[in-house]
C-alpha cells in the first residue's frame, strides 16, 4: 500500500492511494455492493462514474453457502465483477443492527484475506451514542483487543481497525492511539451511523476530531456509513478520506433523492433541481410514472451522481484553496450542521487545525458569514499578531477599514502624519486590527469581505483589536489634525524597511528580521507595480517577497542567515545521513528521510534542511507539518529550492 498527500487544504487533504488493484484518489466514496443484490452492477458503475473502489460485505458472503463457495474459489473480485479496489465489511453492522451474528472475529478476518479482499476489516464492537462510559469502555477495550489478534491473520490484505468509543472523545481518541500502534493500514471511524441519522452532526464532529487526533496522520481515515453528500465537505476538511454510501439504494428504495443540501422526495418534487443524465431525461412527473423496479434504479443512479458529483467538488475545493468556504457554504443548508461548524471554533480544535492549516493559498479568502472569522487561518494571524508581531513606536494612529492594499489607499494620510510625527498604523478591518507593514501578507490582502458584515464578526474582531491597542497610545484618523509636529523625530524609519522587518518576523518566528537584515539592505521594486521584489544584504539576495501572497521566499543566503541566528529547532527540517547526499543534489526530501522538525512548522512554510548534525543542506518549502513529516512513509514532504553543492 501507499498513501501520499498530493494536493491540502484545512486538515483535508488529496492522496494517492494504491492497492494491488489499482490507485485511487482521495477523498472518494465507495458505493455498497450487496453481492446478492446488485442493482446497478460494479462495471457499470465504473463505467458509468469512474468508480475506483467500493466496498461489499464479507458478512453476507460468508454466511450464503454458495457465495461463499464461489468467492473461495475465484476470489471477490470474480465474484461481483469488479477489477479495481474492494473494500470488504466485517458484519459488525448486522450485529448491531440484528443483535448477535455469532461470527468468529478472526475466522471473518481470515475469509476476507482469503477472497481476495484488498482492504478487509476487523469485527469490532459498534458503540453507540447511547452507551454508558462503562459500556463504551468495554466496547472499545474489546475492539483493541480483536484488532491486535486480527493484524497477523491479514497476510497480503490491507486491515481496517475501526475506531470505536461512542460519544465519549477521549474514549475514541485513546482507541485510535491503540489501534495506530499496530500494523494496521486503515482507520475507519465506526459507530456513527445513529449520530447521522439523528443529524447529530455536532458530535460527529467531536468523534471525527477525537479520532483524527489519535490517529497516525499517514493512514486513510474512512468515516463508515456516511453516505449522504450533505456531510462530506466538513467531515473532509477534518481529514477524512473516505465515505461509503449505501444511502444511494436505500434513500431510492424510498422515493427519495439525495441533494448537496438534504434529501427531498420524488413526490414532493414538481421539477427536479438537477442537471444529471437521469434528471435531464425525465421530468419529475415521468419518474413518478416509471414501474417501481425502473424508478428505484433511476433515482440510485441520480443520487451517485450527485454523490460523486460532490466528491469531485471537494477535490477541487482542496486543489484549489476553497475547502473552507465550501464547508461554510453547505452548512449553512443545515442548521444541524452549522451547530457542527461551530463546534470547531473551541479552542483546542482549532489550534489542531491550525496545525494542518497551509501558510497560504492559492485562492483569497471569501467571507461566507460569522463563521469565517473562525477559521484556522484568521485564527493563526491573530495568535501570531501577539506573539510574533512587535510595533514599533509608541504611539498608534488607527484608520477604518479601507480599500486594500490600505497602505496604498490611505498614503497621502500617512504622509502628512509622519511629516509631523513618527507612528505606527492600523487599520480597524473586518479581520481584526492590520498594522500597515503587514497588509499585504496572506491572508490580510488575500480576503473579501463584504461592506457590512454581521454583528457577531464586529464583536470578535472589536475584542481581538482591543485588545491588540491596550497600553497604547491610540489616535483615530479623524483625531489626526490634533497630531503635534515633534522635531526631535524628524528622522523617519523607513516604511519598506518596517514592512520587510514585520513580515519576517511574522512568518519566521521573531528574531527573524534581526538575522535576515543585518547589514546593508538594498530592496527591489517591481517596475510595474512598485511592490517590493528582492531584498539584498550586503550585495547578497537574501529572499524576495511573493507578489500572489505578499510572504518571502527564502534564498540560500537568507537561509544560511536564519540559521545562524535562529537557534536549533526553529525553522529546521533534519534528514537522516543517508539523505544527505541527494538533498545536497537538489533533490527534494521524501517524507521517510526526515528526522525531525520543528513543531511551528506548517504546510507549505519556508524552510531549512539540515542533516543529523544541524549542518545547514539546503532551503525549501515544506508540503507536511511536523506530524505527518514523522509518520508519512511515501511522498514528498519538502521541496527543496536551492542546496549547497
Ligand atoms: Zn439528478
């Protein structure tokens, strides 16, 4: 098996995985296969939605005398017609939902391996939300203990280990913690069946995040038995990979259609709100009118392709940068699951996910609503802006919100005041306080907001601002008249220097600027736009600021800079001796040669790799944080720009 993130966004993430039948993206959903009942056959489903893996249950299998013969003889894939990846099921569903199924845990788990199954899965106990501690903990206890029987029955076979622990999150993330230090390959989260029936999507919320968190990182997480699309965006930005959907036969057995919003019967429907083969061939009223083995089978059809639709959807929300904004979008379909998007905002989920955060995006961030002001990556400048950000001078001149860049705007403005007196500048903005020297950093010149925005954001952003002016001297813009002329500071600091200086020390940790600027600097504008391009130290290009995010990419020399001034393990990424050589080449580093590296290190930050000895290799770009660096056994986890050779 491989698992390797190609493409991130929030703690979401697009992976290649592969199984001896094939690769596989992910995020992606498995249709159910009822061996004995297939309704739209596993080729044509192929054939129909590009279907790269699907799951079908042993169970069932197991227990029909002549499937089980069949399948032991030519395998599961012969079985149900299917060349690509096969999941297979263990029966801990039926025993929960028809009480005791009397199946050996180890005798199911060796019937898959038999078959052929590529990802088989252990018999664990299914806790429900209505469980005691006392009964979850015994559950989970069990389902530990099957697991670790099961792992050296799997043979060639791919083992699921479900997580299990009810509604109790450090239950749920003590199992996942067990079951990550077997050699297992495969983490689906059980046990959440009832939570989305009941639309309990807050706590689902609280299981995902509880799991994920004791979870090895570099393992595909599948959320088990979600089937309805509704879930898929947010249960993805929380790092799930994937989804199993039954829900496309049983929600057709029942008249109704799956939509990215909800559910809506067929009945109730005088036009059908899709633009699907089957929706763009029949009217709503045509569909009512079919023969009810033919309507059933249309409306499966039209809720795969809605299924997929969204997957695809989600891939290219990762890819291109709009994970969260999707995830906002959808939730505010479902009061439900907007309480669910609320449950992220504590803090100690959003410092988790301000870990899987990536620095910067391809895309601005779009406000959606009070939710936005929420999100990891507003939440990080904030902390950011406390720890890493030290102004200047003493007194602080406060402007409204304006049009970005605000420095730009408001120019003739800061002019005047610094003729009089030397001062630092803010704006009061819909994200909370943006000193001038940062306002073209991402995510601060990188966002849209609306004219107006609602009453909860002001309240945050009011509490952050306040709290960013205390013990200062504050003027507002409309007080700036009153500024007295000091002639003592007639020497202004120059605004580029600040600007270089602040972003320095906001993306590398303080003390940056003083390592990275010491010397003579000479700053390059672009010709075109004035914009600050290069930063040269002494006749050496030490970085250049990107104009798509207004953040430094780092030179060797400013490499070699940072690493002299920053102690050892800021910024740092150690490989191991044997990586040294190509890394020295220029190559970029696979996730297994690292050693180590600093935990302040996020997707897609600027960094330094040094080998075991903290000997200065090369700079690049990281593509993993410190976690995933440290599981991952394929892929990529920095790339490396410029090595010394
Ligand atoms: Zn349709």
């Amino acid at each position: 098996m491989t698992f390797e993130i190609k493409e991130r966004d929030a703690a979401g993430r697009l992976c290649k995985f592969t199984t001896k039948h094939g690769a596989v993206t992910t995020p992606n959903l498995l249709p159910v296969i009822n061996p004995n009942k297939m309704m739209i056959p596993p080729k044509e489903m192929k054939k129909r939605f590009g279907t790269e893996i699907l799951i079908t249950n042993s169970y069932i299998i197991y227990k029909d005398a002549k499937l089980r013969q069949q399948a032991l003889q030519k395998g599961v894939h012969k079985l149900i017609d299917f060349n690509g990846s096969i999941m297979t099921d263990s029966g801990t569903f039926q025993s929960y939902v028809y009480g005791d199924v009397k199946l050996d845990p180890l005798e199911i788990v060796r019937f898959q391996r038999d078959i052929g199954s590529d990802i088989g899965t252990i018999l664990d106990i299914f806790g429900t939300p209505g469980q005691t501690r006392e009964e979850a903990e015994q559950g989970v206890k069990e389902t530990i203990l099957r697991a670790k029987k099961s792992v050296p029955e799997k043979g060639e076979m791919l083992l699921a280990c479900t997580v299990q622990g009810s509604v109790y999150p450090d239950l749920r993330e003590h199992c996942a913690q067990q079951l990550s230090a077997l050699e297992a390959d495969f983490f689906p989260i059980g046990g959440v069946v009832p939570l989305m029936e009941n639309q309990r999507y807050p706590d689902l919320v609280r299981c995902i995040l509880a799991a994920k968190r004791g979870l090895d990182p570099s393992k595909p997480v599948h959320l088990f038995g979600a089937g309805h699309p509704l879930i898929f965006p947010l249960a993805v930005a929380l790092g799930c990979d994937f989804f199993d959907s039954s829900a496309y036969a049983k929600y057709a057995d029942d008249g109704r259609m799956l939509f990215q919003w909800g559910t809506e019967k067929l009945d109730d429907l005088t036009e059908l709100p899709c633009c699907c083969p089957v929706c763009s061939k029949y009217t709503a009223s045509e569909l009512r009118e079919l023969d009810v083995k033919e309507r059933t089978l249309q409306l499966a059809l039209h809720n795969l392709f809605v299924s997929f639709a969204e997957m695809k959807t989600i891939r290219a929300a990762i890819t291109g940068g709009w994970l969260w904004e999707l995830v906002e979008q959808r939730a505010s379909a479902n009061p439900s699951l907007y309480d669910a998007l609320r449950v992220l905002r504590q803090p100690e989920h959003l410092s988790w996910l301000e870990h899987y955060e990536p620095t910067s995006k391809k895309t601005a961030l779009f406000y959606t609503g009070p939710q936005t002001i929420h999100r990891p990556t507003i939440y990080r400048y904030h902390t950011r802006l406390f720890t890493r950000y030290e102004p200047l001078l003493k007194t602080t001149i406060v402007f409204p919100e304006g049009t970005k860049p605000y420095s730009m705007f408001y120019s003739r403005e800061i002019k005047n005041i610094l003729e009089k007196k030397n001062v630092n500048f803010v704006v009061e903005s819909h994200l909370g306080p943006i000193p001038f020297e940062l306002d073209e950093m991402y995510p601060l010149a990188q966002s849209v907001f609306p004219n107006e925005i609602d009453q909860e954001t002001r309240e945050k952003i009011k509490q952050v601002v306040d709290k960013f002016l205390k013990n200062k001297t504050v003027i507002r813009w409309d007080e700036c008249t009153t500024i007295k002329e000091e002639k003592s500071q007639k020497q202004n600091v120059d605004l580029d220097m600040r600007r270089i200086s602040a972003v320095a020390n906001m993306q590398f940790g303080r003390g940056a600027s003083e390592a990275l600027l010491n010397g003579k600097i000479t700053i390059i504008k672009s010709k075109r736009t004035g914009k600050i391009r290069n930063i040269i130290c002494d006749g050496v290009h030490v970085f250049s600021m990107r104009a798509e995010d207004g953040l430094f990419t780092l030179k060797l020399d400013g490499g070699r800079r940072l690493h002299m001034g920053l102690k050892y393990p800021l910024l740092r990424v150690v490989v191991t001796n044997d990586a040294e050589p190509f890394v020295k080449e220029g190559k970029s580093v696979f996730a297994k040669f690292v050693k180590d590296c600093d935990p302040d290190l996020r997707p897609f930050d600027e960094c330094l790799i040094v080998n075991e000895n903290d000997t200065l290799l090369a700079v690049g770009r990281t593509l993993l944080n410190r976690d995933e660096m440290l599981a991952f056994r394929h892929g990529m986890a920095v790339k490396t720009r410029e090595s010394i050779k």
